[in-house]
C-alpha cells in the first residue's frame, strides 16, 4: 500500500509538471534512406512555340485519392455541428486583436490576375518572386511568368509542356509548389507527376539563372520511395541555407480511407547540386511516429526575412480532429552530409484548441470545401515560429454557430523550452464570415519584430468568394480583414461541394523590407461557367514608422498634397547618422533615390521637387542601412 501511494504520489506530481508547460514530450522515432537522382532535362521556357495549354478533368473530381476518402471526410464534417466542443468561444462583440491599440490592413501596393482558368479543380495557387520584380505563379494546370517591372507577361506554358520530354513520366502532373532562393537568385518549382504506385514521381526543377526564361535543371524523385504500393501526394518545400526541403504524403493504391494513407515523409536535398545541373543528393526521412502512429501533413518552415539552418523544423498536427490542441514540432538536426543528423519530434500543447472546419458558405446551396486542419503555412524568425491553418470558428448571436476559420500560432523560445500560443482569428464587425487556406510571412521593418501578414480566401452566405488579408502586429494584435480581390459570381463547377482550396501562397520580398507578395483564389466568370480566378498581390505592413522608431526618430512629410511642386520633409536625429530618403511608386518600385549622406543630430529640413512625377500615389521612405525609419504616402496634384 505504502508503495503505491509513493506511486500515485509521482504520478500527480508529473502530471501537474506537464500541465504547466505546453511542451511535453520529445521522440525520435524515424528512419532514412539516400537517394541520388540525374539530371533529367535541360529545358528553357522560351524555345516553347506551341502550347495549347490543353487539360481534361474529371468534373466530380474527388478530394485525395479515393472515393473513401471523400465519404470519410464528409462523415467527420457532418458531426462538426453536433459536437459539444469545449474549445474557446468568441463572442459576436469581440475580436482577437486589441481593440485599444487597433492596427490598419495592410498596405496593397499592387494586384493582378494571373493563370487563366481552363477546366482545374481547385486552382492551387502558388507563386514566388525574385528581387527583380519577377513572379512565377502556377495552378494545377499552367505555369506564367510575369514581369512586374514592365507591367508585362513572359510566357505562360503547361505544366506538362515544362516536362513533357523527361521518359517515363505520367501526364498527369499536379500541385506545383515555387519558391525562389534569393541567395542564388533563382527559382525552384515542384510538383507531381501520376497517382498510381507504379508510376508516381516528384518533378523537380531549379533555374539556371535569374532569367527564369533561361534553362532550368529538371529531376525526378520517385513518387513510390519505400517500393511498395504508394504514391506520394500533396507536397510542401521550404528552403535552409545549404538544402531543399519536400514533404509529401504516401497514399496506397485503391482501398479504404483508413488503409489509402500510409505515412508522411520528408525529402532532404542538397540545393546546390540542383542549382549547378549535378546529380542530387537527396536523403529521405519516413516512419515519423508518435507513441507508434504516423504523423500526417507534415509541413516545413520557412526562414522569415532569411533563410535559417543547418537544424530545421517543421510542424504537423491532429488534422481531423474534431477538436484538439495537439501539434508536433520536428526537428532535423543538421545537413544531410552530416553523419549526426537526426529527427526528432516534440508534442506541444496550445492553449487554446482548434478543429476540423465546416465547409464554408457562399450565396449560393453549394458550399466551399476547407479541406482539413492541417498546417498549411509557417514561418521562423528570432526564435520564434509563427503558422497558420484551417480551423472551426465558433460564435454566438443567441445560438451557436460553427462556422470556417483559421488559427494563428506563435511557438516561443523554439530552441530551448517551447510554448505554443494559438488564436482563431475573427472580426468583430463581420462575424459570420468564413476563410479557407491562409498562409503567412514574415513583414517586420527590422529583424527583430514578429509582425506578418496572413493571406487567405473569404466568403459567407452573403459574400462571394474572394482573396483577402490581415496583418499581425504582436501578441493578440490583428487587423480587421482587408479585401485583396473581391469575387463576382458563386463558384460552381462540380456537382457536390465545390473545391476551394487546397492551398495559396505568399513569400516575403527579400530586396524590400515589410513587402510580401501572395496569390490566392476568387469567384469569377470564365464562359458563362461559375469558376476560379488566381490573383496576386503586393502588400505591405501597415504600421507607421513613425511610432516604431519614435523613442529615436521623428518626421513630418508636407504639404500633402505638394503646394507648387515643392515638398518638405521635417526629421528628428538622436546622432549624427548616414540616412537615405527613396521615392516609391504605388507599384512598390523605387522611383529615385533623392538623398543618400550623412545627417547631423537635432532638427533637419529636407525639400525636393515633384515637378517631375505624374499626378498618383507614392511613399517618401526615410531608412537608415536596412531599417525604414519612416514612410508616408502622398498624393501628387499638379
């Protein structure tokens, strides 16, 4: 008896040890193969002539891989309003964010449509843009390059067209992922090829050069990697120092839900090799478990404001639970090359909990599909991670309403002791409204802040589908949304719930500090059919410089607009100090630098002309090195 007490004894005591912190338990249950994959293709954009841009669809496509998957979802999704949940109620009066230190939406800076639609179901939006203005955005059907600096497209080809002479590679090729690596200056882009074990492949392709018109460097990974009966589906890539990072999930042939998944798996590879046309050198890590399950949906983090590493993480969690509070944080200790490296996994615990989603609302009987609530976006910065995904959202306005959200996580002190903070974003003044598949970067105007943008679609009974975003500032602080593009019909192209997803993008522009560009899903009308249009925009954080730095700057740009050409810009020294004073566009393109020198403590006045500026919107920029001290909009009225 008196051993037993001993034992109850050690038990409450570990219990209330483990309640007091969200991080719980570390394992390191995985295991790793090496790969090495040939150059496959050397293929340039611009030689392409002909490309019809042709695609065929199934029009009652289904979600992932099977049927049985379909029906299992939509089995989970009608218990979401019978469930008793005990997660935290938002009330209809209130917002997650401060209300007495209210922040503004971000600032758009530029927008545009990209991909034209031609029968893809959902668009899966993804996008990357270089340091010189160059986008590349791509759906499940076709890739464009865009130049934003002359307002032009480059070229847009199929994803098939991109790889159509690489041997033995199905046709059926789908879920493109881009990312561009700004220390090489150039661009990556994934995606899938066929969906069968036997012929199941990653398509790799790295650009030989800044021009994305110029060749690029194309390989293959096997879809099928462990030689059994999967295929790999739904990838994610982020990029470290020295590595790429795919993740993907291995689905089996055919059978039920329960038996089509088999695990989620990480590719590990050397970017150098791709970058410089070599063989890849490539490391798989599978049978990531914890307490003896396969952790699903894994998703890499990417570097804020830089690239991070050689340790890496990535993040997963409890996708279709109804409600849970359950996230797994991985760690991949070191470069491939490394005969240390190892996985691990954390389970940390929220503090506030999270679910499936209902699928969302439109005007229309045909509801959106949200998918699950996997981790669909993250970020690391200063010691900290920042993520996002599909979420329940609960509100009251005298019954209890379920509706589709999105959490907002911040993991503190991600290398010693981590906490895990979460939020489900609302705004008080549009409460019913639903959002499906955000995503988020970094935008803080110096190296040490946590603030971002999330970007996400948004709709509800009474708003079509469109494309918007919010900015986080710190803590609980969020902004009201922000419309990026607002949809102009319903969306209805198949015959159950309509796809709305299943991803978008955003990437912060490394050359522009607090600039992030994102691309995203609208309603429009193509053909007289109720479909999708991708659209991407340029954004930036909306927080005045002038109370950022106000304990050592102060500045007061007049008149507004200019009085007879002429501007002034008063500005406040603690020291003496080199400053610069840009000029920028409405487009978020420098126009000129006006002053770039030394400036002496105490009380400055600077004045410039705008006799040479058309009439529009531009932004004075006072920044010292990297640092914006100060920004200010003005209108030119001449």
């Amino acid at each position: 008896m008196r051993n037993f007490r001993l034992f109850y004894i050690l038990i409450l005591i570990l219990l209330v040890s483990v309640s007091s912190s969200s991080y719980l338990f570390s394992q390191s249950n995985s295991s790793s193969k090496y790969f090495s994959s040939a150059c496959k293709l050397s293929f340039s954009p611009a030689v392409v002539k002909n490309d019809y841009l042709t695609h065929l669809q199934h029009i009652d496509s289904v979600f992932e891989g099977n049927k049985n998957y379909q029906a299992y979802l939509i089995g989970i999704k009608n218990q979401i309003n019978s469930y008793n949940y005990s997660m935290v109620h938002i009330v209809a009066n209130s917002a997650h964010r401060i209300l007495e230190n209210p922040v503004d939406t971000p600032l758009v800076t530029n927008g545009f449509e990209t991909n034209n639609y031609n029968g893809s179901v959902p668009n899966d939006n993804t996008m990357a843009i270089s340091n010189d203005g160059i986008v590349l955005s791509a759906i499940n059907t076709n890739i464009m390059f865009y130049d934003t600096k002359n307002d032009s497209v480059l070229k847009v080809i199929s994803l098939s067209k991109f790889s159509d002479t690489l041997s033995n590679v199905s046709s059926h090729q789908y879920d493109p992922k881009a990312i561009y690596d700004y220390e090489e200056d150039r661009f990556i882009l994934v995606y899938l090829a066929g969906s069968k074990s036997h012929e199941s492949n990653i398509i790799v392709a790295f650009s030989k050069m800044a021009d994305p018109m110029g060749e690029w460097s194309i390989y293959t990974l096997p879809g099928n990697p462990l030689n059994d009966t999967s295929w790999t589906d739904y990838p994610a890539i982020s990029l470290s120092n020295d590595e790429l990072f795919i993740t993907g999930n291995l689905l089996k042939d055919g059978g039920s839900w329960q038996t089509s998944f088999k695990q989620s798996v990480v590719w590990q590879i050397t970017k150098k090799d791709g970058f410089d046309g070599d063989s890849l050198s490539a490391k798989l890590h599978y049978d990531i478990e914890y307490d003896g399950n396969n952790v699903r949906n894994i998703h890499p983090v990417r570097g804020g404001n830089a690239f991070y590493g050689p340790e890496v993480y990535l993040l997963s969690n409890q996708n279709f639970a109804l409600e849970s509070d359950s996230f797994y944080l991985i760690k991949i200790s070191d470069k491939l090359s490394s005969s240390s490296t190892k996985l691990t996994l954390d389970l940390l615990l929220s503090d506030v909990n999270y679910g499936m989603p209902p699928n969302a609302s439109q005007p229309s009987t045909k509801k959106l599909a949200t998918n699950d609530a996997r981790v669909l976006g993250a970020f690391y910065q200063n010691g900290q991670i920042q993520f996002v995904g599909n979420s329940v959202h609960i509100y009251y306005d005298g019954d209890t309403n379920r509706i589709a959200g999105f959490y907002h996580g911040v993991i503190k002190s991600v290398t010693d002791v981590p906490k895990l903070h979460l939020n489900i974003y609302n705004d008080a003044n549009i409460p019913k409204m639903e959002y499906g598949y955000p995503n988020i970067s970094y935008c803080g105007l110096n190296s040490k802040s946590q603030q971002s943008i999330i970007t996400f679609d948004y709709a509800s009974k009474t708003m079509k589908a469109s494309f918007g975003s919010v900015f986080f500032e710190k803590d609980d602080t969020f902004s009201p949304l922000g419309s990026l593009k607002t949809g102009n019909t319903t969306i209805y192209i198949l015959w159950g719930t309509q796809r709305w997803g299943d991803y978008s993008a955003t990437q912060p522009k490394y050359n522009e500090v607090g600039e992030v560009w994102a691309s995203g899903t609208f309603a429009k009308s193509v053909g007289g059919k109720r479909a999708y249009g991708t659209w991407v925009s340029a954004l930036r954080s909306p927080i005045n410089d002038e109370i950022v730095a106000a304990k050592e700057f102060s500045a007061k740009a007049y008149p507004n607009p200019p009085v007879n050409q002429q501007m002034s810009i008063e500005f406040n020294l603690t020291e003496d100090q080199k400053i610069q004073i840009e000029l920028v566009g409405s487009n978020g393109q420098i126009i000129t630098q006006l002053y770039n020198n030394n400036a002496k403590a105490g009380k400055n006045m600077f004045t410039f002309s705008t006799l040479p500026l058309e009439n529009g919107i531009y932004i004075i920029r006072i920044l010292n090195a990297d640092k914006i001290l100060y920004s200010q909009k003005i209108t030119v009225v001449q």
